[in-house]
C-alpha cells in the first residue's frame, strides 16, 4: 500500500496481479503519483490495470500519463471527467487500452468518444460465509472481452496450521443472454437463502440488470 505525498487521504493499493487500486476523494493530480514509502520514480510502471473507484471525480492533468504501461483503466460511476491530451489518447489507442466501468456512465462515454473499447466492469455480488465449512467466499460477477460472463468465487478456508489459509477458485460460466428479462429477485433466486438480502440491495447489480435489458429492449 502507498500514500500520496502531496495528498495523504489518497491511497494506492498494489495487488500481485498487476493491478493498482485508487482510493480518495475529489480529483486526482499529477503530484498525487509521487508516493511513499515507495521511493522509486518508476513505481507505476509496474502496474498494467489502473482501478479508479469510487469517490474519484475527476483525473487532472498529467495524472494517467504517469501510468504508461497500462492496459486496462476501470472508472468507478464517480468519475466525471479525465483530462487527456491528443497525444496521451493516440498511445491509448495503440496500446488497445480498455476502458471499464458501468453503463451509461461518463467510462462509457470517454470510451466511444476516443474510440477505446469498453467492457462493463465486474460486479462484486456479495461475501458468503458457510458457517459450516469454515469457509469465506467472495462472489463476483465477472464480464470478459470475448462476450462471455461468469460468476467467480474466490474461496478462502482455514488451513491445516495456525496462521495458514486454504481455499481457492472457480467459475460457472453463464448464458450471453442471462441478463435477458432478468430482475434483480430473480437474480437472486440462484443463489443460497443466506446471501438473498445481500443481493437484493446491491445497487451496482440493480444498475447493470436495469441498463442491460433497456439495451437488449432497443435492438
């Protein structure tokens, strides 16, 4: 984890995967990428997923061409607008950037106004605990650039020492056309009774089923 210098409240957080998350408020500026207790001037080259969530409003100036090595930019609904210069969207589009976030948001719309592609961003459903198993499973609906979509579980276990965690990872593939005619209770129906409330207020899966059958409804 790495803390802006110019803007303590702003917090990076790097993950193995390449991916680097942002948290914070308001607008992020270029003196915001100088961080600590990193002291490498080339610390966000290492990053190729650049995660933006929400409380984001706005990236300033020289703020995404500290990240060049960036394949992937996901913008939390928050985010209303990101200074670019012709040149920085020029390296964009031959990097093939792609821009994530949810429908109908400002993601979307830098993404066809700059002809990057863009996919919706994967939804976090819930966290399920089976009190049972001992086991913590983070469920995630997830979209993918072929047109495919499945819900991922991550799945965490107590391991077979003190201190050491077990668990894993899987997939159920779903239908291209899932969301067709799909409500958020009936969403929720194929999933256990213990996370159904979960489920049901989550807003960010209300939007996507909402946006997704308007779509579908205009073809």
């Amino acid at each position: 984890m790495f803390f802006s210098k110019h803007d303590e409240s702003i917090t990076y957080i790097n993950h193995f995967s390449g991916l680097l998350e942002v948290e914070g408020k308001g607008v992020l500026c270029r003196e915001d990428t100088e961080v600590f207790p990193f002291s490498g001037k080339s610390w966000a080259k290492e990053y190729d997923v650049l995660s933006i969530t929400e409380g984001v409003t706005r990236l300033g100036e020289g703020y995404l061409e500290a990240f060049p090595k960036i394949g992937c930019l996901i913008l939390a609904r928050t985010v209303v607008s990101v200074a670019v210069t012709p040149e920085l969207i020029k390296r964009m589009r031959r990097r093939k950037v792609l821009i994530r976030g949810e429908y109908d948001t400002f993601a979307e719309s830098f993404a066809r106004e700059n002809n990057l592609k863009f996919l919706h961003s994967d939804v976090h459903l819930a966290d399920d605990d089976i009190e049972a198993a001992h086991e913590h499973d983070i469920i995630t609906l997830r979209f993918h650039e072929d047109g495919s979509s499945d819900i991922h579980y991550n799945c965490f276990t107590p391991g077979s020492s003190a201190g050491s965690y077990g668990g894993g990872e899987y997939a159920n593939e779903l239908p291209r056309d899932f969301y067709v005619g799909c409500t958020l209770e009936s969403f929720a129906g194929h999933f256990p009774e213990r996370v159904r409330g979960q489920l049901l207020s989550n807003d960010a899966l209300k939007r996507f089923l909402e946006s997704a059958n308007r779509r579908h409804e205009k073809k």
